[in-house]
C-alpha cells in the first residue's frame, strides 16, 4: 500500500483525484487528508509546491520522502513549470528549495494511452456522451453528411479562452513541445471567410456569452448540445503540442458533425487513432497566415464525405466498445502504481 498526501490548489486535477479513476486504485494507494504518514507528498503543479504548507515540509524534513509532480497538463508544465523534460528538479518553497520528481506526459509513460486518451478517462460523462452521439453519427451515409454540411449555418467556429501573450510561444523541440494559445487566438481573428464564430471567455461579447466553462454545470454537455450540427469546421486546436497529449477537442469535433481543425506533428499519438486523413485538417507548423489560407480554402468533395463517413464508424466502435474502456482503464492503473512504486523503491 502506498500512502499519498494530495494537496494543492490544483489537486483536483489528478489521475488520484477524479472520483471516475479512484476505484482503480483500492488496496493500492491510500490517500491521506494530512502529510503525516505519507510517502510521497503529491502535488498536480509547480505552483502548489511552490506554495508548499509548513507542515508538508517539515513532514518532507523529517522523512525525506520524495515530492511529485504527477502533472496530466502540458500547459502547466511549459508556462509555469518551465522544465517539462527534467525528471527531477528543484522548486523554491517559503522554506527553502526541495527537489522534485516530475511525472508528466514526457517524463513518464503514465499518459501513453493505446485508444482512447487519458483525459476521457476522468468523467464516466465523456464516455457516455460520445456513445450516444457517435452511435447516432455512425448511422448516416456520406449522402446525409453531405446535406448536413451544406445546410449548416456557421463555417467555422473557434470555442478556446482567448490568450494573445508571446510567452505562450513555448518551444521545447526535443520534447515535440509547442504552445499554441496565442496561435490559435490570432488564427480564430485572422479567420474572416463566411460566417466566423468566437466562441469562450475573453471573447468579445458581441460574439458570444463570454461564460467561463467551469461556471455551468455541466460544460462538456453544454458544448456538445449548443454545438451539435452547427459548423463545417471546428477548432480542436490544444493549448499545447505535445505527441502524447490530447484532450476531448478532436473528439467534440467530430460528435457535434464537424470536421476538426487539429496541430499535428507527424509523430504526434492522433495518427495512431485510424482516422482517415481527410476527415479532418492538420495545421502542423504553419503560419496563422497560411494556416488561415489553408481553412478558407477548405474542399468538402466526395473524397472528404467518405473519409469523415468513416471516421465516424471507427469512433463509434471505439466508445461503444466496453472492453476498450476497461483496458484503457487498467493500463492507466498499471502505469500509475509502477511509476509510483518505483519512485519509493529507488528513494
């Protein structure tokens, strides 16, 4: 049994925090509400250890148990943390500086996911919401596609916080590592061909609500309704580059009937989902001005009706598929002890 202590203002996002993810863990991780008794002291960011509580250090004083940084993302890790490539490191505390141990989605394999990414895997509702409408999208022909497209009322709609700073221009290149946040907000301005939505909090008002996400109830449900069958073309556009990292935006794309507009380096995990290539649009490393060329020149032939057909039959499959879930769910589990474990056998 390994005792964690979990804190932190970010501690609710962990693979040890999501409710959906702690039945994994039962008879092989405790958690502990306070530092005493720990092994490990477990922190989700570099600002949480930064403002590290008296009582966690002098726990860490006296036992020298090892500080982790279990980090499941990428922005984070590059924007604040700065080191995303360093397994171990060292972080200043009100009492002094500490060394750490990082664990995230380049100095560990506890996001190496085979099928489905790890983030799906925190929310039973992520599942839940793309079986229905996957089931519902796989019944249609390139025919029906093709009517939908050409009845749909936006061309492409961009729905990200808007973040115009250059810090966010990070590059990590032996880690693949690319900051994308104030690209795609220059990219969603840069877009003016047809009808343009600016969707998510900072935009201007004019354009849409401004809401922040994480102020509805449930704001993946709301996207996918206030979304569904809308726009030819849908930003899935993540904070950050990474090859093993993505988030639910590919898949919000292609749930709500949208072909998604990705950044994609050739080794990055999406090319091993088995999409078919012209069922969505990979900007890798262009300019926003090119990148903005390449969306308005957006061709929906025949070509690109058969590949999204089926592409939406392999997603189908892919969340309808119970057994696809669990081994999804034991790798992570697996991952997350070994990795856990080998931190205290080597301490």
């Amino acid at each position: 049994m390994i005792h964690i202590h979990l804190s932190g203002r970010h501690s609710d996002r962990s693979p040890l925090s999501y409710a959906a993810l702690a039945p994994l863990f039962m008879g092989q991780i405790q958690m502990l509400p306070t530092p005493d008794g720990a092994d490990l002291l477990v922190y989700s960011h570099t600002l949480d250890i930064e403002d590290m509580s008296q009582v966690a250090h002098a726990h860490w004083r006296a036992t020298n148990c090892p500080i982790v940084l279990l980090s499941e993302e990428p922005f984070w890790d590059t924007i604040w943390g700065k080191k995303p490539l360093q397994k171990s490191r060292k972080l200043i505390t009100p009492f002094g500086d500490v060394p750490v141990i990082q664990l995230n989605h380049h100095t560990s394999d506890i996001f190496n996911f085979d099928q489905i990414p790890y983030y799906l895997l925190t929310n039973l509702r992520f599942a839940s919401a793309y079986a229905h409408r996957f089931r519902r999208n796989a019944a249609k022909r390139a025919a029906d596609w093709r009517n939908d497209f050409a009845n749909y009322p936006v061309d492409t709609s961009f729905m990200a916080v808007q973040r115009n700073e250059s810090y966010h221009n990070v590059r990590f290149k032996n880690g693949g590592i690319i900051g994308l946040c104030a690209w795609r907000s220059e990219l969603a301005k840069a877009c003016q061909k047809g009808v343009v939505k600016r969707l998510g909090q900072s935009w201007d008002r004019n354009w849409n609500d401004g809401k922040n996400r994480f102020d509805l109830k449930d704001w993946h449900l709301d996207k996918l309704t206030g979304q569904d069958r809308r726009s030819r073309l849908f930003s899935a556009l993540e904070n950050t580059h990474q090859p093993n990292y993505m988030s639910e935006k590919l898949f919000d794309a292609f749930a709500i009937g949208a072909q998604p507009i990705y950044f994609a380096a050739p080794d990055h995990r999406v090319h091993d989902l088995g999409l078919p290539a012209p069922s969505w649009i990979n900007l890798f490393d262009l300019s926003v001005a090119k990148a903005t060329s390449r969306l308005d020149t957006a061709q929906f032939g025949p070509d690109f009706f058969e590949a999204y057909t089926q592409a939406q039959q392999h997603l189908e499959r892919l969340f309808t598929d119970p057994d696809v879930i669990i081994r999804e769910r034991n790798r992570l589990k697996t991952a997350v002890v070994r990795n856990l474990t080998d931190l205290l056998s080597t301490a």
